[in-house]
C-alpha cells in the first residue's frame, strides 16, 4: 500500500507539470508588437518573465518525479541538476513577472540595476549546478534513499546552496509585497487577494519543512506547490500584463 502511494505521488508529480507547461507554450503564441522576439529577455519584458517562470516549474517538478521514480544513481544525479536549474529560475522570473503585473516602470538606470542583481546569481547557480561533482560549493550527491517505491537522491548542501535560498527568498518575498500591495492594501479587485495568499503560502510552508526541518530522505512538497502558485499567478498576471 505504501509503495502504490508514493509510485503515485510521484506519477501524479510528473502528470502536473503538464499544467504549467501548457501555459508556456499557450504564452508562447502572443505577439508583442514592441519586439520581434517576444521569448527572450529584452527591454518590455512583457510575457518572458511569465513564460520563463511557468517553464522553470515544469523543468523543476518534472526533473524531480523523475529523480525519485528512477533507481540508476548517475540519472538521478542528472536530474538532481535539473531539479537546481529550475530552481533557480522560478524566484527571478517569479519577481520580474510581478513587476510586469503591477506595472512598476523603472527606468533605464532602475532596470539595468535590477538585471544586475537578478542575472548573476542565477547564472552561477546554474553553472555551479551543472558542474559541481567536486568542489561541494552548491551541493554534494550522496546516496539514493528509499521512500516506499521511491528513491530521491540524498544531497549535503554546500554554502553557495544558502546563499541561492537566501536570494530565492528575497526575489519571491519581493513578489508577494509587490502582487499584496496591488490586490490586498489597495482594495483593487479585492476577489484577487486570496489567490495571492494562496499562491505564496503553499509553497512557502512546503519549502520550509522541506529546508529547515528536513529528516532523513522525505519527499519534497514544494515543486507540486510551485505548481498551484503558477497557476494562479498566471490567471492574476496575464490579464494585469496586457493591461499595461
């Protein structure tokens, strides 16, 4: 029975990806008239950050399921590095989406300052993620564990690990107060206020069992949460991003 459980928590992982992976590709189709390239990252911004932050999902809740539903420890690894890229994706293009939606205007000066900030860390991570066997700055494998059927890949966490979750955390928190602001304090179409909430919380108290009280080999709740909060974001946000 415990075996069955875990197969299926794990199938139903891979099986919500498709959700916000079928959002992206939705995204994909417009057309920004102020750009040829409406997909990469340029001056309006406009659909890429929530394309960019709906695919970092599916790459990350997608990885992971497949992490725990393979026994072979060298695929696991590989997808333990898939599971970082996407996680260091999601919490910038999760803030410069919230910009977009709230139709924050920096300036050249203000949007060349938050690119500095917003483009190296994850750069690094990544970079780090994909070629990090030896020097333990982000993360080290150890080895598989069992979970009922499953078997997600035992890591210890090197100090560059902590410096991402302490940015993470700053780029979605930044996002909260930015969306808060706008449907909670303002009184703007207040109906929006608890799917903000929602969107937030969820993951926020998934990834902190996982983080700070983590036992032993658990199964991470938090990439199957991000997936409710792209979700509802992407209904927030993509009326918000054409209005502007």
């Amino acid at each position: 029975m415990e075996n069955a459980t875990t197969t299926l928590i794990a199938v139903g992982m891979l099986a919500s990806c498709i959700f916000p992976l079928g959002i992206a590709l939705r995204l994909s189709r417009h057309r920004d008239p102020h750009t040829l390239a409406p997909l990469l990252i340029s001056r309006t911004r406009r659909l890429a950050p929530l394309f960019a932050f709906l695919t970092a999902i599916s790459l990350w809740v997608g990885a992971y399921a497949l992490e725990l539903l393979l026994d072979d420890f060298l695929l696991s690894v590989w997808m333990h590095r898939l599971v970082f890229v996407g996680v260091v994706l999601t919490p910038p293009a999760v803030l410069l989406a919230a910009l977009e939606a709230t139709g924050r205007r920096l300036g050249r000066t203000g949007e060349t300052f938050l690119w500095s900030l917003l483009v190296p860390i994850p750069a690094i991570s990544i970079l780090l993620t994909l070629t990090n066997d030896h020097q333990a700055l982000f993360w080290t494998p150890g080895a598989l564990h069992r979970v009922g059927a499953l078997t997600p890949l035992g890591t210890v966490h090197g100090p560059w690990y902590w410096v991402h979750t302490a940015f993470s955390y700053s780029c979605v928190i930044a996002a909260f107060l930015l969306l808060a602001h706008r449907y909670i304090r303002s009184n703007r179409r207040l109906g929006e206020a608890p799917a903000v909430a929602v969107a937030f919380l969820i993951p926020w108290a998934a990834n902190a069992l996982h983080v700070f009280f983590h036992v032993g080999a658990s199964i991470d709740l938090t990439p199957p949460a991000f997936v409710i909060t792209g979700v509802l974001l992407y209904r927030i946000m993509h009326r918000d991003i054409h209005r502007n």
